[in-house]
C-alpha cells in the first residue's frame, strides 16, 4: 500500500482576505487523477516565481509525465505530494522525498510553493505542518530543504516553522544570469 493512501490528512483551511471574504482550501495527497490539474499548476506556479529550483518544463514535460511522478511518489513509503485546492483547483503544494537508503531513510527532502494570489493566507503554513504529520507518522527523524539566500519571505516562513540554518551553498545555483548562494535549512523531530 502506498505512503500517501496510509496518510489521512484531508483538511479544510478556511481564510479571510483582506475585503473580509472567506476563502475556503482543501488540502490532501495528490492522486493520479489530479495530474493534469496539477501539471498545469506546475506551470503556472514555475512561471510566475524564479525562486525554485526547477523552470517552466522541468517538473513535468506533459501531463502524463506528471501523472508519473505521482505514482512515483505513492509508491514510496516515505514520499508524498500534498496540494492545497480552492474550487477545483490546485493553488499550493508541499512535497516530502525520504531517503532511499538505510542510512538516511529517516531523513526526507522537502519543498514547497504557493502561488502568489493566495499566498499570505496560511497555505504554506498548513502544507508544512501537513508534511510534519505525515513525517512523525512515519517516525522520520529529519526534514531538509534549501532556500536562495535572497528569498528573504521563505526563509522567515521556514525559520517560523522551526527550521535552523545549517550552512550556506555558496554559488550553487545560476539564476536570472547570477550566481545565487542556497540556504540549508532543517528540522530535527522528536
Ligand atoms: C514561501 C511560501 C511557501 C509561504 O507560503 P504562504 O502560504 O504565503 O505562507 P503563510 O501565509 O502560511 O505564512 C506563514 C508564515 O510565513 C511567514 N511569512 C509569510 N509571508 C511573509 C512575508 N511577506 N514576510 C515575512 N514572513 C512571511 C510568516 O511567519 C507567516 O506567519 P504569520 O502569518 O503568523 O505571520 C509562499 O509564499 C511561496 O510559495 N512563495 C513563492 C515560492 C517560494 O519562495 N517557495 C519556496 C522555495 S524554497
């Protein structure tokens, strides 16, 4: 049986805006059917944000690509692909890539994106803390992630979650034509 059908962790995420509505998330697993929603999402969320480290094309070329990566990731017990959706569509996701090996199989790499018009509304808090549930569940010791040393918003949002800086990358990545430095961040859990 797959990580992410094990994983219970179906939510509603209620939010106000700033005119006073309400915008309400659903939050949960990623399943093969949502491929072609969440391909297009890929696209829409590596267009608008150079902060990650994939481009437009490189997380999925088609639709069956994506659909591939999520049986990929059901497949592995410590993977999971979790997705934030406002009125069918996907609007933010959170991923956890556990070790494969004995040695670091209690260690998962993580990440996470947000597109702009929804962010600041408690998305990306509620992603991190649904891959912080599903990691306990799975008795995983360590979280890991990077982040470009001028994404000065991610790192607060990362250092709020309980993430310690551990080093820097230095010139890790070539972004926009410069070299950019990467941030490593991590969470020990008890
Ligand atoms: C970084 C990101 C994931 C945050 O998600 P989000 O849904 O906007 O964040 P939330 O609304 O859940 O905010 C949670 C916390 O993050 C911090 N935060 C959010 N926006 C912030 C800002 N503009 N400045 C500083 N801290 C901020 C705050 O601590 C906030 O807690 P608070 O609401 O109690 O103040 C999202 O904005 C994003 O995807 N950005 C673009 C892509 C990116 O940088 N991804 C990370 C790549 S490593």
């Amino acid at each position: 049986m797959s990580a992410s059908s094990t994983f219970c962790c179906a939510v509603r995420l209620a939010a106000k805006t700033e005119s006073g509505a309400v915008r309400e998330y659903d939050i949960r697993p990623a399943v093969p059917d949502d491929a072609g929603a969440l391909y297009r999402f890929g696209e829409a969320l590596l267009c608008e944000s150079s902060f990650f480290l994939r481009s437009p094309g490189e997380r999925a070329r088609s639709v069956d690509e994506m659909r591939t990566v999520i049986k990929q990731i059901h497949a592995m017990p410590a993977h999971i692909l979790l997705c934030a959706w406002q009125e069918g569509a996907p609007v933010g996701e959170a991923v956890a890539i556990g070790g494969d090996f004995k040695r670091d199989r209690y260690t998962a790499t993580i990440g996470v994106g947000v597109l702009a018009a929804h962010s600041g509304h408690g998305i990306g808090r509620a992603l991190m803390r649904g891959i912080e549930l599903f990691a306990r569940n799975k008795k995983l010791r360590r979280l890991e992630l990077t982040v470009m040393a001028h994404n000065t918003r991610a790192h607060a949002f990362y250092r709020q979650m309980g993430y310690l800086q551990e080093g820097v990358k230095r010139d890790s990545l070539f972004v926009d034509g410069v070299f950019v430095d990467e941030i490593m961040m991590a969470k020990l859990l008890d």
